[in-house]
C-alpha cells in the first residue's frame, strides 16, 4: 500500500516512529505485528523506550531481558487478576493469542499494568456481538488514561472486531493516513471464536487449534493522540465506513467477477458492427482482467434511454454490487449526465466497445490510488449499443508488472 509522502522535516518526523506494518494483502488475517519495510530517504528506524522507571513485576534490572514468554506470562496474570471468576480462562486465553507474536522489545516498551488493561479493554469491547450487529465490523476509539479506564498510553488507541477477510489492515490504516494521523503500533490477532445465540463468547483459540470454527480479526491500532472526543468520534466512524466497503467489496467479489465473465462472453457472441479482430481482442482484455488481474471493488449495470431529448444512463434496479451496492436514491447515472454532449453521443457508437479510464475518487480499499474505470457496452440483438456494465476496480500489481505485449487490447 503506497501514500503520498510529504517532504522536509514534516516528513522525517512522520516517518521516525514504530509504525505502520507490511502485511501480505493476498492472505486474510496476514500479519500479528510488524515494523516498516521502507522508510523515505531521509528518516530513521526508532524504537520508543519506556518512560515508566519500573514494570510491575518486571524490575529494570533483570538480566537477561525477559523472554516473550515470561512477559506474556504477567501480562496474563495481571489481566486474569482483574476478570470475574467466570471469565478468568477466556480472558488468559485471549491475553495470550493477542500478544503470542508481539517482540518482546515491543512488550518492554510498556508498562504490564498497562498491556493487561489495553487487552482487557479489547476483550471487553469484543466479546459481545448482538446479532443485530452482525455484518459489520465493532469500531472504537478512546484515549485512555488511568483515572477513567485504569489504564494508559501515550497514544490513542482504535479497538476493532470484525469477521476475518482480506483489506482489513492496510483499508484501516489508509483511513488513518486520510484523517491526517500517524500509525504508531497495530496489533493484529486473527482467532478462532465461537459464540452463542446471544453473540457471546464461549471459546477462544489459535486458529490451528481450532480450524472448524469462525475467524475473528481483533486489530488494536495506536494513533497520534486525539484529545478532542469529535476527533475521536470522526475517527471511528470514518474506519467504520471503510471497513463496510471492505466486507461489500469481499463478499460480492465472486458475483462481481461472474458479472466481468459473462461481460466478456456477451461481447464475443454481440452482432455489433465492429471489425471481428477488435471483439476478440476485447473480449481477451475483459477475460484477462478476470484472471488476477484487477481486484474488482464495485459494478452496476445501466441501461441506456432517452429523457427530453437527451441521452442518459439509468441504474438497472438491483444490479449493485460491492461499494456500488444501491442505497436506493439513485436513479441515473451523474457521471453520465455530466459529460459533454459529444462523449454522450459517442454512447452510441459501437466502437469502442470497452472504455478504461481512471475514476476522480480515490479508493477506500486496499490501496489509496485512484479507482480504475470500466466501462462495457452492452448490445441488442441487431447490433445497437442499449446499455453499460461499468465495472470500478484497483490493477493488480502483476497487471502493472505485465509486459505491454501479453496484455491484449493494449
């Protein structure tokens, strides 16, 4: 995942933290804990110390430093301390999946009160999904300090739990980045839950200790520090937002790709007045795209009609799909509408039969980049264009590393 970077000394400062993560975007639930791979010219790998002088239990002077384990071993103790008897196994079993790949120097860099009470609050927040909740992710986000949570950091700190999928990290961590603030810390375990009618948790496991059962992304993400609760709030809900993209764009990416299948198809069998090379030609594009080469992220379909003497696009009720899903306003399509009367014109032609261009919005998932535009002619029976499949995605990276000569269309 790219971003734009500042330069100067905004720049070093933005870059010269524990930060951010690179995680396989191929892989749900790719990545526990993970420090930047590329830092821009210029900026220097830190790790923050401690400023607490001592660790419960932990003194400073122990030699040699405590090993993950014996540290994930207070960490749990000092979380289990703190549960109701009937919730002390759950809450050690989570304690220790959440922290299992952390590194012990990013253990140390914190106070063990301070870890249990981060974990505990997490678990707290995520172990009840009502089932009025169910499809969409948890989202919090809170400031902690020790009068009101028991617990502290120097950072702000985002508390999520979602259904496992892919995008999740790098889609939360893009709207972290747009909202202006610097990535300190995420915590990602991937689990395995069961929970009862009610959404409560009854088990809690490794996910190869258990692999009949669903997965659970719980991420713990540490931000600047936000002192102002409308901040916080425009936080949460701009994460929550994006991470519904995410489960739309996921859950209908097998209808969408059917929808760019059956695209390609109408073209190889439409009658449209276009030399046979040209159809061939697009109809391997549009099977090319299909074939891990665009993470396709929305499609609707259109048809094309006349109103008032004018060319317009008008929404086939119940073709969304992805972050194109119908909110049930819409009606025509304003892209369409707002171009020129020549390119509405041009609608009609049956060459080209496939427009490509980028979109004027940026995406919400998996990668920051402007949305790649498709547009697909749809054809009667005699040849006339009648319609569009319009198709919003992200190329691939092996589609940009692709040699220009096995691309067809190109």
């Amino acid at each position: 995942m790219a971003s734009a970077q500042r330069r100067g000394r905004s720049n070093r400062s933005r870059c010269a933290v524990i930060a951010a993560f690179h995680v396989s975007l191929r892989q749900p639930g790719a990545g526990i804990l993970a420090l930047p791979r590329r830092l821009h010219p210029g900026c220097r790998r830190v790790r923050v110390k401690s400023a607490a002088p001592d660790r419960k239990g932990l003194p400073m002077t122990a030699t040699p430093n405590p090993s993950a384990a014996e540290l994930i071993d207070a960490i749990a103790a000092a979380a289990v301390a703190q549960a109701a008897p009937a919730e002390r196994a759950l809450t050690e079993a989570f304690v220790r999946e959440v922290y299992r790949h952390v590194a012990p120097d990013d253990l140390a860099a914190a106070r063990v009160d301070d870890l249990a009470g981060a974990a505990l609050s997490h678990w707290q927040f995520g172990r009840s999904r009502p089932p009025a909740e169910s499809g969409r992710a948890r989202v919090r986000v809170l400031s902690p300090t020790l009068a009101e949570h028991g617990w502290t950091s120097r950072h702000t700190v985002v508390e999520i739990v979602n259904d496992d999928m892919p995008f999740l990290v790098d889609s939360a961590s893009m709207e972290v980045h747009r909202q202006g603030l610097n990535l300190h810390l995420i915590v990602h375990p991937v689990l395995a839950v069961a929970r009862d009618a009610a959404g409560q948790v009854t088990r809690i496991a490794a996910r190869k200790d258990a692999p009949e059962l669903p997965r659970e992304s719980w991420m713990h993400i540490q931000v600047d520090r936000m002192m102002d609760a409308a901040a916080r709030q425009r936080l949460a809900a701009g994460i929550a937002r994006v991470l519904a993209d995410v489960r739309a764009a996921t859950a209908d990416w097998p209808a969408m790709r059917e929808k760019l299948l059956a695209a390609a198809a109408e073209l190889g069998a439409c009658a449209a007045a276009v030399p046979p090379q040209e159809r061939d030609e697009n109809r391997a594009f549009l099977d090319w795209l299909a074939h891990d080469n665009l993470v396709l992220l929305g499609y609707r379909e259109h048809r094309l009609a006349t109103h008032d003497g004018a060319d317009v696009l008008h929404l086939v009720t119940g073709s969304g799909l992805g972050v194109l899903r119908e909110s049930g306003e819409e009606k025509a399509s304003g892209s369409f509408a707002a171009r020129p009367p020549q390119a509405r014109a041009a609608a009609r032609a049956a060459s080209p039969m496939v427009v490509m261009t980028k979109a004027n919005a940026r995406a919400t998932v998996h990668r920051p980049g402007y949305v790649d535009y498709f547009g697909i002619k749809r054809y009667d029976a005699q040849g006339n264009v009648i319609g569009e499949h319009r198709f919003l995605g992200l190329l691939t990276s092996t589609a940009y590393s692709a040699r220009v000569g096995e691309i067809p269309l190109l």
